[in-house]
C-alpha cells in the first residue's frame, strides 16, 4: 500500500484531505508542522509527500521541508497543495524540488489524478527492464538514467524528477519539437500549460547557471519546445 505524508497544520483541512485519500486505497501519515514530519522522514521515507507552505508560527515551513524531503531523496513526488497562489510562490516552490504546485482550490477529483500520475510514473521507473539504455549523450549533455542525473560539460545539473524527464524527451530526439501536452506525458505528469512553461524557464535557469551561454533549448511559438545541438 502506497504511504502518502500529509503536512497541514489546519486539523480540518488535513483530517478532510486524508479521509478522501485513504478511500482511493493509500496509507495516509499526517502531520501538523515542519518538525514532526521531517524527523518523521528522516525514520522513514513516504512514498509521496502533500505540503503545506505555511506551517503553524514558519511562514515557509513548507519550503524548508520539501529541500529537506529532497535532500533526503531524489525521487519522492513531492506536492505542494497551499492557499499561495501567486507566481512567485509557484516558481520557489518547484525550483525547491517540488513536482507539482496546486491550490486548496483544486478539486479533489484533479488533487487524485495528480497524485496517480505522479505514482505511474515512480512505477514506471521502478518496472524499467534491467536492458534499457542506462546514459544518453547529446555534445556536451549527458544524461545517466541509472541515476536520473544530468552532466553539461561534466558539471551537474540539479534537476527535480519532473525537469529531468522533460530534458530527457527533447534529447531523445534532437531538433523535433515536443508540445506542452507531450513533455506532461512523458514527465508522467498532470500540470497545465502554464506549470510546463515553469518548468522549461527553471530548467534554462540551472544550465545558465552552470553556462551563461547555454542556448539549447529553443521555445517554438504555438507548438512547443525542442532541443538544438550547441551553438558557438
């Protein structure tokens, strides 16, 4: 059985939300502040974790348990679910390592497809045949699918689970432009248009990081992105 964290420190907020998830079949842990669940994860890792950003008297608790989580593990889904609705909470809290940023508004419908997408895509990498491909190049882009770890020029990039995937299929096929609607299907996940175009703005942002003349990854207007070889 799927073990999912909860970490709300409303009772009733949280209580609602773990009734609704343990009738889909999942073991639910909740918690209602930053401390309780991190020493709680550091025991033992859930298999998808649901947070809250603003926990009890830490205005950001929520941000500083999700780098904590990710710390900890490269490949626990992580949600935000927050009544924090402006972009630019969004952008911190995906650039935290977060895969998905919803509001208390979503229904609970969508919070459940999310979170099954999210675990079809950790079965998926758990299922892979032994046989695959373990590292893909493309110039100076190296991508170890062992490890999910991305190289530009040797160096790392600090990618979240979800960024990975995404660069993992505009490499596959360099110069062929990939729709919004086909890197959420293959990053296993369910996020509008918006949250793809983030992603794509964070991930330029950690490969300009590294290299201020990283220029690889081109937006196509009206049709998507696609993956150009380096320029000089």
């Amino acid at each position: 059985m799927k073990q999912i964290a909860i970490v709300e420190d409303e009772a009733a907020i949280r209580d609602n939300y773990a009734d609704v998830i343990r009738r889909q079949g999942y073991q639910v842990n909740t918690y209602a502040d930053r401390p309780s669940a991190q020493t709680a994860f550091e025991q033992r890792l859930p298999d998808l974790a649901i947070i809250d950003i603003g926990l009890g008297n830490e205005i950001d608790g929520g941000f500083a348990l999700c780098q904590a989580l990710r710390a900890m593990s490269a490949t626990v889904p992580i949600i935000f679910l927050t009544a924090r609705d402006s972009d630019i909470d969004t952008v911190v809290g995906l650039r935290m390592g977060a895969d998905d940023y919803l509001t208390k508004d979503v229904s609970l419908p969508h919070l459940m497809a999310r979170i099954a997408a999210l675990f079809r895509r950790s079965d998926l990498l758990a299922q892979a045949p032994a046989s695959q491909v373990k590292s893909l190049h493309c110039g100076p882009l190296n991508l170890d699918l062992d490890r999910m770890r991305v190289y530009w020029h040797d160096t790392l990039i600090d990618l979240t689970v979800t960024e990975f995937w995404m660069v993992h299929a505009l490499v596959k096929r360099p110069g062929h432009v990939k729709s919004r609607q086909a890197l959420m299907d293959e990053a296993h996940a369910v996020v509008d248009d918006s949250t793809i175009t983030s992603h794509v703005k964070r991930i330029r942002k950690k490969f300009l990081a590294v290299d201020s003349q990283f220029n690889c990854i081109s937006t196509v207007y009206g049709m998507g992105y696609r993956w150009d070889e380096e320029h000089p």
